[in-house]
C-alpha cells in the first residue's frame, strides 16, 4: 500500500512537472520558440516540454547556438534538464530559483550569441541583483539581432522601462568563422515599467555604416553607393569601418535611423556567392518599408520586446504587419502568463499591438 502510495505521488509530481507542453513545429517552427519558452519558463518557475524542435527547419533539432541556450538557462536556475543534446528534438526543463551572478557562455560556432543572451536576459530583469556575462560566438549573423541592434535599440528602450543593462563589443563575430566577444552587465530591480510606442516623431538623424572584416573595401563602397542612390543620403552619413585583428571574414550593412521617440536599425550581412548590391537592396528595401508605414517599431524590434512588455504587466506599440515569428511569439506567452494581446491594423501600413494582464 505504501509502495503504491509512493507511485501515485511520484506521478503527479511527474505530471505537474511537465504540465506545459509545446509543439516546437507550431508556428515559424523555429529556435525563437525553444527561446521564449525557456525565458518565459525561467521567469515563471514554470516547467515545460518540447517536442518537434525546430521541425520547420532543413536540419531539426538543437543546434549548437540552440544547445547553447539551455544549458545557460539550465546553469543560471539549477534546472532540471534531459534532451539537451545536439540534433535532440525533444527537451524538458523544470527550473529551480534563477540566481544573479558571472556566467561565461560559448557558442562555439559562429551561432549568435545575442540569442543566448535574449533567452536568460528576461528572468535576470525581474529579480534583484548584478549579473554579469561573458559571451562568445557570432555577433553580426544573418538571422539574428547583431550587437549593433542591441546595443542602439533594444537597450535603451529595456532603460526606458527601468533596466540598467549595458553591453560593450571586445570584437565581432562573422558567419562563418564566429569568434566574437561581448560583455553584457545587468543591474536590476526586479521591476519594468509599462512603455508605449506610438509615434516615432520627426527624423533627428540617417546614417549607414559598412563594416568589412578581411574583405576588399570594394565591397562596402558598393553597398553604401546602392545606400546613397536608394535613399538619398548624403556622403558625409555613409561610413566605411575596417575590423582591427580580425577572427575571419565578414562583412554587415547596418542603417541606422534615430527619430524623436526611438532609434531603430537594419543590417544585412555579406554572403559567399551574393553580391554586395544585392546585400545593400535587401537592407534598404526593409528600411524603406519601414520609413514609409510611420511607425515607431520595425518588424525585428516587435518580436523583441513582446516578453518586456508582457512582464511589465502590459504596453502599447505599433508596427509594420507582425510576422509569423511575432504571432507565434505571442501564443507562447500565452502559455506561460496571464496576458491578452491585440493585434489590430490601424492604417494601410501600420499595426498596434497592445498587451496587458488577464
């Protein structure tokens, strides 16, 4: 009878365990969503379990940028974890209490380490302390936020809502040799104010910068020329940046656009086999689209700052049509906390999205 009592217990702590589970194919069926997961699930204190891990992609499962991600978040909360191997497709994690402190991260690839930082960055803003990391890898990958975007925008807006998060670039990371290096130190409350973003309000300032790392710097004059023609910027905006003691080859696009209410910023990325006027059009084509539907949020910076707003308790922002990565971000917060999200078109080329608690 004991035994069987044992049994029974045993398996509803298992059951209450895992009581979240997530299709990792729903949606864009990517690494965003083993992401959120784990940063909602760090936060929360809620367990959860994966399956179908990035089904969506040509090669599924855990990469290494992916694996990367979990174990950071399995070391800074003392999780319980299994599946967390590369190519699994299938992970469990039960987190314990998140604790402030130094950590080092490696990616070891050119995988981004910018989204090992996005996956813990959320349960450190809402306890008290100081953490400070150490993070290598890529940092100016396509698919992913650079070091530039997170250092010009996505922070200064997490200060906005009362973070004290700062990040500074020891050397930048290129696709495909990796090897980059940034510090990133939080100082929190525990606390985050709710934000709106409604307006972007007059254009202050335009600039485009094209770094190269071991590449001819023919390269970057074509893109900031494609950069010049398309837009209209002047010559004395447009800026050519060689990388001192480079890792390996690589070249990023970034335009920066700062506004009365908000800065935003788009980059491309040099490929083997692309041509540096095709990388230009693709960025400028984004910013274009950008400029022309008036608001303040791009489509990349709405994915990123659904979690801050949700654990602020709510805000208000709007952006161009949400993204497949953004409505499927929104769903995966919906199983982690009590929030409602709105997304309603307000103009031809402009959307709100408004979060706020159950």
């Amino acid at each position: 009878m004991r035994l069987l009592r044992l049994l029974r217990l045993l398996r509803y702590k298992i059951v209450m365990r895992h009581d979240i589970e997530i299709d990792g194919s729903f949606g864009e069926g990517g690494g965003q969503i083993l992401r959120t997961s784990l940063a909602l699930s760090l936060v929360t204190g809620k367990p959860f379990r994966m399956e179908r891990i990035r089904a969506n992609r040509k090669r599924p499962g855990l990469a290494r940028q992916h694996l990367t991600a979990v174990n950071a978040a399995a070391i800074i909360s003392n999780a319980d974890v299994s599946g967390n191997a590369l190519e699994s497709q299938t992970l469990t994690f039960a987190p314990q209490q998140v604790i402030p402190g130094d950590y080092h991260f490696a990616v070891g690839t050119a995988g981004n380490c910018t989204l090992v930082l996005q996956t813990v960055l959320p349960a450190l803003l809402t306890i008290v302390g100081e953490s400070r990391f150490v993070l290598e890898g890529g940092t100016h990958n396509p698919l992913a936020p650079s070091f530039d975007f997170l250092e010009a925008v996505f922070l200064p807006i997490l200060g906005r809502m009362g973070a004290n998060v700062s990040a500074k670039l020891d050397r930048p990371g290129f696709y495909p040799a990796g090897g980059g290096k940034m510090r990133v130190t939080i100082t929190s409350s525990g606390t985050l104010k709710p934000l709106e973003l409604l307006e972007r309000g007059a254009i202050v300032s335009q600039s485009a910068t094209a770094l190269l790392s071991e590449l001819p710097a023919h390269i970057g004059e074509r893109e900031l020329k494609i950069v010049k023609q398309r837009l209209g910027w002047p010559s004395r905006h447009l800026r050519l940046e060689e990388i001192n003691n480079p890792v390996g080859p690589g070249n990023a696009l970034t335009l920066t656009i700062v506004s009365e209410q908000i800065t935003e910023l788009f980059a491309g990325f040099g490929e083997r086999g692309v041509r540096a006027e095709t990388v230009a059009e693709r960025v400028v084509n984004e910013a274009q689209a950008y400029l022309d539907a008036n608001v303040p949020v791009g489509a990349h910076l709405a994915d990123q700052l659904l979690i801050p707003f949700a654990l602020a308790g709510g805000g208000r922002f709007r952006t161009l049509a949400p993204t497949l990565h953004t409505t499927t971000n929104i769903e995966i917060l919906k199983h982690f906390l009590d929030i409602d999200a709105q997304v309603a078109q307000v103009a031809e080329k402009a959307w709100e999205i408004t979060l706020h608690k159950q």
